[in-house]
C-alpha cells in the first residue's frame, strides 16, 4: 500500500473504531450518537476505498478522488445550510479535500 491508503486506512478505522475521540480530536467536542453513526459509515467508506484504490491503478484512484471531492462539496453545503454542524462540515471537507488531491496527483 501506498503512504495515501495506509493514511486512509489508518483514518477510517480511527472513525470506525472510536468516532468520538476522532471527532473529539478535529472539531474539539464530543459528537452526539447520530454523528457517531455517520462517522462510523464515512470510516467503512475510507476502509474500502483503501483496499480498492490499493489494488487499482490511476483510474481508480482518479474516480476516488472523485468521490472526496463530492463528499467535500456536501460537507460545504451542510456548512452553508445548518450552523450547528459549520464546523464539523468544514474539518470534514477539509479532510476530503486533502485525500481528493492525494489522489489525484
């Protein structure tokens, strides 16, 4: 695996695993049990696009790229669109953003 899926990897089993601390970490609050449930479902994600763009080539790195890339653009419109989750909703798209251009360098 490369450093980017190993990064990824390591991430989506931190939100898996332990979606408060990880939260807790980013946006310095503890998240309520449906944000629990969301972070957990964006870490399965982050775990199986590590294995699938480990074992593909450009492409499918380019089309998961693709896919941060519309997860970041969700996240700036829940921040758009409901002040409690702004902050969360930045940091998340940040963070998509950030694996977006690892992916498609």
């Amino acid at each position: 695996m490369k450093p980017l899926e190993l990064l990824r990897a390591a991430y989506g089993t931190a939100e898996l695993l332990a979606p408060g601390i990880v939260e807790g970490l980013l946006i310095g609050r503890a998240p309520d049990q449906r944000a629990r449930a969301v972070i957990r479902i964006l870490g399965a994600r982050h775990l199986l696009q590590a294995a699938l763009t480990a074992r593909g080539g450009r492409t499918l790195h380019r089309l998961g790229g693709g896919v941060d890339l519309v997860h970041a653009l969700t996240m700036v419109a829940l921040a758009a669109f409901d002040r409690r989750r702004r902050r969360p909703a930045v940091v998340n798209a940040a963070v998509a953003l950030a694996f977006a251009a690892g992916e498609w360098r």
